[in-house]
C-alpha cells in the first residue's frame, strides 16, 4: 500500500474533531446544566451519570467485537447511523423535554451519545490503525488524529465557558450543539475523499476475542494503557481544586488548560520526528520521563506561584503530545496483520481501559483527599501530593511496564 500523502492522513483523522467536541461536554458541562439551569438534586443527577459511565465503560469491548465481524457495507451504514444517533442524542441531551421527567431523558439522552460515541471512536482508531501498516506511518496517522482531537477539545472547552457567563449554561450548550452538527456535516462531506483502509481479507472471520487476550504483548501493552491514563486522569480529576485552593488563581484555569493543549498539539509532529530517529518506543519512554520531571517541582508551589505552574502546564502538555501518538500506534504494532480481523476487539479494549482510568481516579483519589483531611475552601496542605505524587507513582509504573522492543513486532529499539 502507498503511503497516505498529507492532505490525505489529515482526513484521515478528521474524525477526532467532533468526537472530542462532544466528549468534553458530557464530563464538565453536563452535570452543571442539569443541577443549576434544570433544577436537578446533585444526589440524583451523580447516580444517573455513574451508571451510565459504567454502562459505557463496560459496552466498548462488545462494540468493537461486533465491528469485527460486519461486512465493509454494513460497516459503513452502522457508522452513519451512529454519527446520526449521537448527533440526536446530544441534542436531546442539551434540550430536554421541560413537561417530561428529567432524569429518565438524561439517562437516555447519556446513554445513546455514548453508545454513538464509542462506535465511532472504535472504528476511527481501527481504520487509522489499518490505514498505513508500518512503524513510521501509525505514529502520523495517530498524530493528525490526536491533533485534530486536540482542536476539537479546545473548542468545546473555550466556546462554552465564554458564552455562558453572558448567556447561562443552557444557551452555551445549544450553540455548541449547532457548531457540532455543522463540523460533522462538513467531516461527513470530507471523509468521502479519505484513503480506503485495509479490508478483511475475502472468506476469512474474525478470531474469538479470548485469542487476542491470550496474547501476552497486547496484555502488558494494555497495562501500560492503563496506567498511564490513570497518572493523567488524577491530575485532571483535581486540577479545579489545586488551582482554587493551593494556587488561590481560579480565574486562570481556563488559561492553565489553553497552555495544556496547546503544547500538545505543537508537541505532536515533534515526537514523531523524535521517533523516526530513536524508535516509537525509546521516544514514548522520554515523554513519559519528561513528564515525570515536570512534575517534581509541583508539590512546592503555593499561593502567588502561577507563573511556574504555567510553565508546569507547558511541559507537560508537551509530554502528553507523546502519550497521543504513540499509544494506540503500539496497539497496532502489537497485532501487526491481525488489525483487520481484531482491530475492533483491540480498541474497545483501549477505550474501555481509558475510561476506567477516569473512573479509578475519581473513585480513589477524591475519597483519599477527603480522608486526609481536605474540603474545598479549607486546608489543601495534602493537596499537592495527591496532584503530583500519586500520577509520578503511576506514570513511573507505566514507564517500567513499557515493553521492550523485542516483545513489539517490527518497533525499533
């Protein structure tokens, strides 16, 4: 297969864009249109949204086995379908029925965007994993989706913050929905002209998905997923309250995290140049040094300090650049020719891993901080350990778990 020219691996990952402006919303906005514009008990609304995080954690591996085993043309009417589904969903969702009840919509409204979500997600990481079969061209292929990721996060997290304080949450919301609906129409548009992956071979079906797991590779590059989504949900599941309470600069949070992805989307071709010359796997161990370094100094900082945690935000958005591009490309590498039968399987295992890590880190490490004594608005002196300390702890753990290249076929050491 030729390789993808430019203008072809960006649309190649054009996809990430709606997909990020949709999974921003559901995590930060969601809860705050529904308690303070709706009118919703906090008690009631925190159930609804964990049951349908765990209902959507626990589907994406049964997603991704049923895309590996559809024929190419109901493949592709699925992902229509989809993308239609969750582009109502998400208008459900932002304008509910007011003479229904309310929770019963948003569990529905939840439930479909997240179904649509992960298919689409799924089949994106699938198809850019079968796009270009070599080390060098997964790295690109990732990096043009996880930069276009980047943009759409942006957007979601810039658009909505900026109209609400003059409009209320609810108008926010709807004008983010309109902006969605129109950049899926022009993605839908684009992607007709996008290269054609890899097809699963003529009379041959899809493994069982207990053979993919027995696959000693694929499991320690899952642990590795794994813990390192973990040392970045923690920081991300505290940062409001670092910034609020040890920093005392809560109008500069939406700073903090412009800074963030920014760094991270400049960060993305740099790290796969880094690549070519050392090797996917040598390079992904120096982001994730990198961002241990960075985050030595964090404990330290206090009040009047948000100069130095700016340039934390800068480095180790850098480093998250790394974690982009070559994460679900070492997924692919581990299957080598198997991504067209069991890409599928592989990758909702990977987005069910980097949604169980928001799920660990917001289940252990907000219980934690409270048993160490900390509430919002008082004492934050154990604070900045649980910021930094215990994400160095997993981010170490993910470093040592990396696997060497030997155990990776065809990744050069």
């Amino acid at each position: 297969m030729n390789a993808p020219g430019t203008w072809q691996l960006a649309l190649s990952g054009l996809g990430g864009l709606p997909l990020a402006m949709v999974a921003l919303p559901l995590y930060v906005h969601t809860p705050a249109l529904y308690a303070a514009d709706f009118g919703v008990a906090l008690a009631s609304l925190g159930w609804v949204l964990l049951l349908a995080r765990l209902v959507d954690t626990a589907i994406d591996p049964l997603l991704g086995v049923w895309q590996d085993r559809l024929s190419p043309p109901r493949a592709r009417a699925l992902l229509l379908l989809a993308a239609v589904g969750g582009l109502a969903g998400f208008g459900w969702l932002v304008m509910p029925q007011r003479d229904w009840p309310l929770l019963p919509q948003l569990a529905a409204a939840l439930l479909l965007v997240y179904l649509a979500h992960g298919w689409l997600n799924i089949a994106l990481l699938r198809y850019g994993a079968a796009l270009w079969p070599s080390v060098h061209g997964r790295s690109r292929v990732a990096a043009w989706r996880e930069g276009w990721a980047l943009l759409g996060v942006l957007l979601a997290a810039a658009l909505p913050a900026t109209l609400a304080a003059r409009h209320g949450q609810q108008y926010a919301m709807q004008v983010l929905a309109a902006l969605l609906l129109l950049c899926s129409c022009v993605c839908l548009w684009l992607l007709r002209h996008a290269p054609a992956a890899l097809p699963l071979a003529a009379g041959r079906t899809a493994p069982h998905w207990h053979q993919l797991w027995q696959d000693s590779a694929f499991r320690r590059v899952l642990l590795v997923l794994l813990l390192n989504a973990i040392a970045m949900a923690i920081p991300a599941t505290l940062l409001n309250f670092y910034i609020a309470d040890l920093l005392r600069t809560p109008a500069l949070a939406g700073l903090f995290l412009l800074l963030y992805f920014l760094a991270a989307v400049l960060s993305l071709p740099l790290w796969v140049r880094l690549a070519d010359r050392i090797g996917r796997v040598a390079a992904w161990r120096g982001g994730m040094l990198l961002a241990l370094l960075v985050f030595l100094p964090v404990p330290v900082l206090g009040e009047g300090q948000g100069g130095l945690f700016a340039a934390v935000c800068l480095l180790s958005g850098a480093a998250l650049g790394a974690d982009l591009a070559f994460g679900s490309a070492l997924v692919a590498d581990v299957l080598g020719e198997r991504v067209a039968a069991q890409g599928g399987t592989a990758f909702g295992a990977v987005s069910m891993m980097n949604k169980l890590a928001l799920a660990v880190a917001a289940g252990f490490a907000l219980p934690l901080a409270a048993q160490l004594g900390y509430q919002p608005g008082g004492d934050a002196s154990a604070l900045p350990w649980l910021y930094a300390g215990l994400p160095v702890l997993f981010k170490l753990a993910a470093c040592l778990a990396l696997p060497s290249a030997p155990l990776l076929m065809g990744v050069k050491a």
